[in-house]
C-alpha cells in the first residue's frame, strides 16, 4: 500500500495544493458572504435566491467553481490529517491511514462530481 502512495504522491501534492488555493483564496470568501453577507443584510435583494444560484451553478464555469468549492478542500483535509496522524501514531501506520484518508477524498470527490453534474 505504502508503494502505491508513493507513486501517486505527485498527484495527491497537486490536489492538496490545489486544495490549500481553494480553502485559502475562494471559500473564505464565498463562506463570508453567504453566512455573514446575507443575514446582515449587506446584500441586495434576490442576491442569494435559488433562481440565481442555479443560474449561476448550472453554466460550466459556475459549475467548475463549485466543483473545486467541494472537492478539492477534501483533498486538503485529508493531507493534513495524514500528517498528523503519522506524528502522532508514527510511520508504520502511515500506509493505511494514508490509504484510508485518500480514498474517503476520492469518494466525496466522486460524489461531489455526480452532485455538480446532477444541476
């Protein structure tokens, strides 16, 4: 198990930096205006509606965006608990927490696809 890891590491680096992007630049950003914008009322009216939502979320690039919102921030987590698991339980069990951990991103990335495609 642990060989397949390192072979695949490139590409878990690139979903976890990707990831890092995402959870630092897009979704702080969209968190702040959906939990604090609309409930403040700092946004216009309709700002937040289902109508526009679905506008906006059902044309590719929307949908690429909300894509990387889900997906890749399940790649980051996963990383990082990795890491942490390794300094705390050590590296011998680095394979299979490794092993579980990617393969729970890859299915909540799998399943957000689907969930982006069923718009």
């Amino acid at each position: 198990m642990k060989a397949l890891l390192l072979r695949l590491e490139p590409v878990i680096w690139l979903l976890f930096g990707a990831g890092i992007m995402v959870g630092t630049l897009l979704l702080p950003g969209y968190l702040m205006t959906v939990a604090l914008g609309g409930p403040l009322g700092l946004l216009p009216e309709g700002a937040l509606s289902f109508e526009r939502a679905y506008t906006i979320f059902s044309n590719p690039l929307g949908r690429l965006v909300l894509l990387a919102i889900i997906a890749l921030p399940l790649w980051k987590g996963a990383h990082h608990t990795r890491a942490l698991a390794v300094d705390l339980f050590g590296h011998h069990s680095d394979g299979l927490v490794g092993s579980l951990l990617y393969a729970v991103a890859a299915v909540g990335s799998v399943l957000g696809i689907l969930a982006v495609l069923a718009i």
